[in-house]
C-alpha cells in the first residue's frame, strides 16, 4: 500500500475514523510495513497483509489465546471490515464469536479464500512460507510457478515430493506428473498413479529443469484447477 504509515497506518487511521482506539501495529518478519502489520495480545496474533498485486484484497490470520495458528483466516477488499474485526479482537473477542460474527472468517486459508482465487491464494501463500499451510521445498516452488502452465493447478506438496493437482479438496485428481526427491537433493519427474506402472521422465535434475519437464508433460485437457473436490470422486 503506498499510503503514509503503510498498512498499520491504514488501520489507525480507519480506527480514528470509525471512533475505536487504536495501538500501534507492529511489522510481520520478513514482510513490508507497507503490506503487513500485526498485533498480539497475551499469545493471540491478529495479522494483516495486503501482498496481493492483482486485486484489492486485505487476508486477515488471527491464532487463538494459546497461540495455535489455525484459528480464523479472511478476505475481504474492504479496509474498514478489517478495523472492525481488530477492534472486536482487541476487545477480547473469540476467534469462534469472531468467526459467528463475520461469515467472511474461516477456519483454514484457503476456505477463506474467495471464490475463483483458492489456487492464486494456495501460490501465494506458498511463495511467501507461511506457517498456517502445507509447505514443500522453496527451491522447487518458485520453479513450478515461475512456469505459467503450472500456475493454473492447486500445489500440494507431501512427503518431500510436489504435487500439482486437478482440483482443490478431497476427493483430488491428480494428472500432471509429480515432483519426487532424490536422496541427494536433486529431483526426479515421475508420471502420476494414474498410470501404472508410473515411468520415470527425467532424473538427478535441477529445480528448474525438473519444472521444464513437469510443464512439457501436461496431459491434453488437464487444467486448470476447479475449486472443491473431483466430480465423480478420487483418481489420484
């Protein structure tokens, strides 16, 4: 936000504005105050980032009084929701009344996410390693996305490999050849289950080359990702 104070400002401001009292917002690590800012009280954390450059969007994560991260997450372009939901946290609010409160707030990020952004919300928040989603290796994601026939699927790392995935919950369909590690930190390309027995198409390759070769694999038809699970159930 290129605004005076950044985000934090922002939000002082909209609280004067509204009449709330505010407290100063403190920096999220390794963001800039211009787009993120947060707060603490006891171990609750209210945060803020305005990272999106596509569109307007404030992505709110609040964790719970004991800390835990997976407490309540929102999206809204509405810089005036977002003071309202502080001030009722500041006030000692629940993550659960605010989440009762505001239908906006959900219980994980992605379900939060809205509609039509669950697969650009799943990227972003995989580039910018936060804590409250699956992560894979950083390396290998900044590869994959920086191929733009891969963007349009849900990542979805698990077990040191990284899989791009036809849709975004369970039941998932998985077409696009799969990203497995090597015991010496390189990377091997592997087809998907679906095809049985599963052919290796590239091996001992570098993060950039194993993204290359995932993208030159795309089955015809696949893509992109539609947002829930497969109609008709699993064939990953």
């Amino acid at each position: 936000m290129t605004v005076p104070g950044g985000l934090g400002g922002a939000l002082d401001r909209e609280a004067a504005r509204r009449g709330d009292g505010a407290e100063p917002m403190d920096p999220v690590e390794g963001f800039d105050p211009a787009v993120a800012a947060c707060c603490a009280r006891g171990e609750a954390r209210f945060a803020v980032y305005a990272t999106n450059t596509d569109e307007r969007e404030f992505r709110i994560e609040i964790s719970t009084r004991s800390g835990w991260r997976w407490g309540a997450f929102g999206s809204t372009d509405d810089l005036a929701v977002v003071a309202a939901i502080l001030h009722a946290w500041r006030d000692g609010a629940s993550t659960a009344e605010l989440r009762s409160e505001w239908t906006l707030l959900a219980a994980t990020p992605l379900e939060a996410a809205p509609p039509g952004r669950v697969v650009s919300t799943a990227w972003r928040l995989t580039l910018e390693r936060s804590p409250v989603i699956r992560l894979g290796n950083a390396e290998l994601a900044e590869a994959l996305y920086a191929q733009p026939a891969l963007r349009v699927f849900f990542p979805f790392p698990s077990h040191g490999g990284f899989s791009l995935l036809s849709n975004t919950e369970d039941p998932f369909r998985e077409e696009v050849p799969r990203v497995t590690p090597t015991v010496d930190g390189r990377w091997n390309r592997v087809l998907t289950p679906l095809r049985i027995p599963e052919r290796v198409l590239g091996s001992r390759l570098t993060a950039r080359e194993a993204a290359a070769l995932v993208a030159a694999n795309i089955p015809a038809g696949a893509g992109p990702a539609v947002e829930g699970g497969w109609p008709g159930g699993s064939t990953a």
